[in-house]
C-alpha cells in the first residue's frame, strides 16, 4: 500500500477509537475519493447506515459549479435527510482527512442545514 493511505489509515484508526455513532447522536463519516464526495449518517450500536449523501445524487450532479461547492450542497443534503429522520445532533468523523477544503465544505453544508456536531 502506498504510504499515505497507511498514513491516513492510521489516523483513521486513531479518530474511531475516540468516537462512535448511536441511533440519537449518529456519526456523519465522509470519503473522499478524487471526483466525488460520500457522506453517510451512521449508527455504530446496531452497525446500520440512517442515511447517505454524495455528489452522484441526481440533484447535485445538476448543479454547476467547484467541487468545494458541490461538497456544500452534500452537507446541506445530508442534513435535510436528518432532520426528516428526527436527527438533530451528529459526531463528525472527518476519516483521517484533514479538517481542510471540501471535508470543511460538507461539514459548514450540514451545520448551515441545522445539524449540530
């Protein structure tokens, strides 16, 4: 494996023995892959994904514009499914991401939505 994925393995590690989701206060985790972003709400209690987000959804591919924008958008989507769920609070789990770019993007996209970490 290339050193910066075991780099960013061990740094994810390092965050998941910190934190965990339950079904009231879920974790948001986001992957970031070069093109596109991912965004789900999970429950680590009974191992179960609430809900999900990404920039393939049919709605954010539409939009024009930076993928730091687009990752916004995401935040704000995420945080409309959560609230539809009754979810008013999260635990962000930025995957061994910097807190940088379009990690940050998603995370101010969900606060603007009225998600709370």
């Amino acid at each position: 494996m290339d050193a910066k994925v075991l780099r960013r393995q061990k740094i994810r590690y390092r965050i998941r023995k910190n934190i965990a989701g339950s079904n009231q206060k879920p974790r948001l985790s986001v992957f970031r892959s070069n093109n596109d972003i991912y965004v789900q709400l999970i429950d680590d209690n009974n191992g179960k994904t609430l809900a999900a987000a990404s920039t393939k959804d049919k709605d954010i591919t539409a939009q024009k514009g930076t993928k730091i924008e687009k990752s916004k958008l995401v935040g704000a989507t995420i945080a409309r499914k959560a609230s539809e769920l009754g979810i008013s609070t999260a635990v962000f789990d930025r995957s061994g991401y910097l807190y940088h770019g379009r990690v940050k993007a998603v995370a101010d996209g969900a606060r603007e939505g009225g998600l709370q970490f």
